[in-house]
C-alpha cells in the first residue's frame, strides 16, 4: 500500500503529491474517528471528579463533560454515532 502511495507520489508533481498525502491523512483520521468517536475530557482529562482539599470525601463533577469525562471528537459527528454525549 505504502508503494503503491510513494510511486504515485513520484510520479505526480509536487503540488498534487501534497494533495494525494493530505487526502490520505484525512481518511486515516476519519477511520480512526469512526473507530473511535470519543476523547477524553479536556477539562478534567477523563477524571470527571475532583476532590475537595478540605472535605476529601466530597466531589464536585466537571463543568465541561458534565461528569462523563469524555468528549466527542472533532469530525466525529459526521458519523452522528454518538447522540449521547455533548
């Protein structure tokens, strides 16, 4: 596969050999999205509860994720797998 994308490289000229990569670059992630639809939060980076420092017990949920710790990933919607979460 790998070949078969560097001979089509060379054999086009620079400019549509850094359209074929961008394009190539875009299905891979869009695989990987569909894959993969959710990241971790940014906010809270997928640990939704953060603990007092005086009252340890107590917990208050992240704000951003709303207590899931997970966000939708960019172009993930495309797919509209994911209705759940935000």
């Amino acid at each position: 596969m790998s070949q078969l994308v560097l001979s089509a490289a060379e054999s086009a000229s620079g400019s549509s050999a850094v359209a074929l990569l961008a394009i190539a670059v875009a299905v891979i992630y869009l695989l990987s999205v569909w894959i993969n639809p959710y990241g971790p939060c940014r906010a809270c980076k997928g640990t939704p509860k953060s603990y007092g420092r005086m009252f340890t017990t107590a917990f208050d949920l992240c704000r951003a994720c709303e207590g899931r710790g997970r966000r939708v990933r960019v172009g993930a919607r495309l797919f509209a797998r994911n209705r759940d979460v935000k």
